[in-house]
C-alpha cells in the first residue's frame, strides 16, 4: 500500500477536476457531523480491510431534509421513501457522508439498479448530482448514491478520493452498498459507477478492485486504473483530444487497459449517438468498451459534455 500512496500523486498531478459545465469547482463541505444511529450495524461485504459500516441518520441535504433510510426497514419487500437524503456509515472510524436518491416510482417488489456516481476534486455529491445529468438520463429507473470525498493532503486537503484497491475508499464503496441493499430492493447484477476526472480515475479504481460487483464504468476526464484488476468490467469512457487538466493520453490509458482486460480487437465501429463515440469489436461477451474522444471546449477541454449524462446512462441500460 505504500508504494501506492507513494506514486498516485506523481500520477494524478494534473487531476485538478471537479468543475461542472457551469463554472469552477465547488469547496467540499467537511461535514462529517453524525446526529444518530439508525439502529443497527451492517457488516460491509468482501472488504478488503474488515471495515464495519454503521448506518447513521444524515446532517441534512441542504434543502431542509435529514437522513431517514436507516430508519425504514430494507431489503426487498420493506418500506423505502423516494426522495434525496444526506445519510452516513462508519470507515474505518469515520463517518462518512452521501447523498442517497431514491427515485418516483420506486417498487420495493423490484430489484432496482444502483448507480454510484464520484465527484471531482474539490467537489461534492450536490455538484455531481447537478451536472452528470446520468440520474436525469435514468427517469426513475435506477437508485442512485454521490459519496463525499475526504481531503487529501497529496492535493492541499482538496476533497477527493483514495485511489488505492484496498484503500478507504473501495472500503467506503462496500459500506455504502451494505447501507443501500439492507433497506432497497438491489438489483445485485446491476451496480454501476461513473465520475468526472478524480471521480473518474475513482471509478476505474473501483471497477478494477469490485469487478464481480460493478457491472459497468462510465468515466469523464479520468484515468487509471493502475493496478491489476479482478475481472473484465464493461467500460465507457470519454475524454477531451485538448483536456489542459487531465492529458487525453490518460483518457487513451483507460482504454486500452479495458480494451485488453475485456479481450477486445483493435478495430471500432462508429456510434451514431452520440457520433464521436466507437465500440471495440470482438470483447467479451457482456463486457463492451466505448470510447469517446471529443473536442468540446468547456474547461479547456476537461469538462463533462452535455451529452455524456444520456450517453452514460444508455450504456448501463443495456445491462
């Protein structure tokens, strides 16, 4: 782990994202306050550090409504409001915040894909959930979750994320899954994660380290992952041909690792929506690559496009 910690930085230099189509990017809130406990503790699943998640009522969302999942009952067949709340869970003793979005409609007699979605650095869940506009895309057809990152001293305490496979943060994904799937009706074979730049490269992370979990990445102005992988993960990924923040080289590393982690050919063929984009021939079946290199000028080329949300949420849709 400390070879790790010691050459993410020098890797992630340039990672200098979390800005949204409409201006730069947004402090982290540095909440981490817990007003309760949800009334049980729930064991996080295959974590690689023994990290217990302890659900707790959340600080608030900021538009006057407070954490209530913990206390609803779960699983399918139990009680479940839609609605956004602010809720927490205990890493490695820490609490650790999220936005939890449970859409209209949602039937507790049906398994319902989970979307995680990372923000950039210095970002935060209400950012992300502003601009990805993939739980827009989705129109009530999946659950969705925006982690709170914590800051790092590699980036001036910038909120951002751990990108170590069994760092805090793969460990923070598994409690906020244990969270989710003790009180919703989870589609288990349909766990899903995009990000945009440091949320990318946390993504990639993340599907490298739970590739038996996450079914399919979506990633914006990111990189990585750099170590190996415990599977073939379905991947789509975009990047700017003139990002000044995160080099399009990086972009082209995503994927090429997916490409040769899910047995593509070197061949495309052209996507007709949206039209910059080309599926890799010949991967493994269910485990599609996409790439979309793009010359749209928002941030110097490193922001999230207008049609990336839709794009991403079409690609998770075929699962």
């Amino acid at each position: 782990m400390d070879r790790r910690r010691r050459l993410l930085p020098s890797l992630l230099a340039w990672s200098l994202g979390g800005c949204g189509d409409a201006g730069g990017a947004q402090a982290a809130t540095g909440d981490g306050t817990v007003t309760g406990t949800g009334g049980r503790t729930t064991t996080a699943d295959d974590t690689a550090t023994g990290t217990t998640a302890v659900p707790t009522t959340g600080a608030g969302t900021g538009d006057g409504t407070t954490g209530t999942a913990g206390t609803t009952g779960g699983g399918c067949g139990g009680r479940l409001a839609p609605g956004v709340t602010t809720e927490m869970v205990e890493v490695t003793g820490t609490a650790r915040s999220f936005l939890f979005v449970v859409p209209d409609g949602y039937d507790p007699a049906i398994p319902t894909p989970v979307v995680f979605a990372w923000h950039g650095r210095g970002g935060t869940p209400e950012l992300a959930r502003a601009y990805f506009k993939v739980e827009e895309a989705a129109a009530g057809a999946a659950i969705f979750v925006y982690p709170q990152g914590l800051p790092q001293p590699d980036f001036d305490n910038d909120a951002g994320w751990d990108l170590d496979t069994n760092g805090e943060d793969v460990a923070f994904f598994d409690a906020m899954l244990a969270f989710v799937s003790a009180r919703a009706c989870v589609d288990e074979a349909r766990i899903f994660s995009t990000g945009h730049s440091f949320g990318a490269y946390m993504s990639n992370t993340l599907a490298c380290a739970r590739a038996g979990t996450v079914r399919a990445v979506g990633a914006v102005a990111g990189g990585g992952p750099f170590f190996g992988c415990t599977g073939p993960v379905a991947a789509w990924i975009a990047h700017g041909m003139s990002d000044t923040t995160v080099p399009f080289s990086q972009g082209e590393g995503s994927r090429d690792f997916w490409k040769n982690e899910n047995g593509c050919a070197d061949t495309t063929t052209p996507l007709p929506d949206p039209d910059v984009c080309v599926e890799y021939d010949g991967c493994m079946r269910g485990f599609p690559v996409v790439f979309c290199p793009h010359d749209e000028p928002a941030l110097g080329g490193h922001g999230w496009p207008a049609w990336a949300g839709p794009a991403i949420w079409t690609f998770f849709a075929r699962f």
